[in-house]
C-alpha cells in the first residue's frame, strides 16, 4: 500500500530540547515537504527538497533543519524547540512529473 | 513567491444548499491549481484539481473553475450534505516547480 508515514504522531516536548520527526514514503517519489498548519494561515511550506541531498527553503524554514541522504526519508529537526513552533506539521510528497501532493498523517507537537 | 487568499475563513449552510468557496493567487506563472479536503484529525486530500488549460471542472457535485485573467478560482458544492462538513484549502503551483502554496482554509459546516 502507497503510504507516507510520519513519526511520532503526537509529542509535548519543553523548549530546547532537540527533537527530530521522521518521515518516510513508499512510492519512489522524488519530492518531499514539509509544511506546518495553523488555524488561519493554512498548511506553510517549511523545507522542501526535489531529490537525494538537494533541500531548499520554504516560506518559513527558520527553526527548522532537515536532510534527505535517502529518497524515501526525510526527517525534520528542531534543534532548541521553542513556543511558537507548537503546531500541526505534515510531510508531503510527489512525483517529479506529477503535482498531486500526498500528505502523511500529521504529528500534533506541542512544546512547553 | 506565490500568495494565494482564500475566502471566506468559515462557511455554514444548510443541507442541501451549494457551497461556494473562492480563491485568488498572486503568480501567473501557477498553473496548477487543486482542492483539498481536511477532514477533523485526518490529513489534507485531493478532491479535484483543474490547470490552466481549462476553465471548469467537475465531478459529481463538485466543480471548480478558474479566471487566469483574474487570477482566481472557485470551489463549487452542490447539493451539500453533512459529510461535506471539513476544512478546504486551495492551492496554486507550477506543475514542474516548486510544492504548492495553500491558502488559508475554509470551514465548511453542513447543518441537517
């Protein structure tokens, strides 16, 4: 089965403890995203990356790191986790000829 | 970059009543432009996606349409029933490029 799956689903974490959320795909998509949801301002791209050790910047990267050392990962860190990064993140993917984005199943973080 | 708007933020009709919801986007260069549905504590999915090269779209009691002279599109349910009930988001992209750029949701309740 095509998934996209994120990991942890929820996590309370206190500010400036390091934290990583992963995610994973099985459909050989050469794309993946992150994006962060709150209410109001939609789904924000935060890191992008087109294919293996290429990333780029979203419309709000800062406070944020990722890496993409193999296609099917791409893990999102937060190195001193603050406040205003509680929030709603999701990791999507696509193929490279193909826009339809596929969203994995969230992970609800909430920093102290 | 990209900046789409959306409107409105929250939408309450009556069942069977149609639901309109409107998007404008900022790039001529998008051409690419989809719907997603949010479902409350489920990930973003496709319900419909138009391009560039045509003005309307529909499937079964949804359609979309798009003025790229304007550039702005339009969610059109018909028909609403209260499994319509969720969050949409429109978004704009260019096929080839970058991930998409949502807007900023809309709350759609269905009453019975």
């Amino acid at each position: 089965e095509a998934q996209v799956t994120q990991n942890p689903r929820y996590l309370i974490t206190v500010t400036g403890k390091k934290l990583t959320v992963t995610c994973s795909q099985n459909m050989n998509h050469e794309y993946m995203s992150w994006y962060r949801q709150d209410p109001g301002l939609g789904l924000r791209q935060i890191y992008y990356s087109m294919n293996v050790e290429v990333t780029d910047k979203g419309d709000v990267p800062e406070g944020y790191k990722v890496s993409r050392k193999e296609k099917r990962n791409f893990p999102l860190i937060l190195e001193s986790p603050s406040p205003n990064q509680t929030s709603l993140y999701f990791c999507a993917t696509r193929q490279a000829h193909l826009p339809e984005a596929f969203f994995g199943q969230g992970t609800r973080l909430t920093v102290v | 970059g990209e900046n789409v708007e959306q409107h409105p933020s929250t939408l309450s009709v009556q069942e069977g009543d149609s639901a309109v919801i409107k998007c404008t986007y900022s790039d001529s260069a998008s051409n690419y432009f989809p719907w997603y549905k949010q479902e409350l504590g489920k990930r973003p999915q496709l319900i419909i996606d138009i391009r560039s090269n045509v003005g309307e779209k529909k499937d079964q009691r949804i359609a979309v349409t798009l003025n790229k002279t304007a550039k702005h599109f339009s969610l059109h349910i018909t028909e609403t029933q209260p499994e319509d009930s969720a969050v949409y988001f429109c978004a704009a992209s260019m096929e080839a490029g970058n991930m998409l750029t949502f807007g900023g949701g809309t709350r759609l309740m269905v009453k019975p």
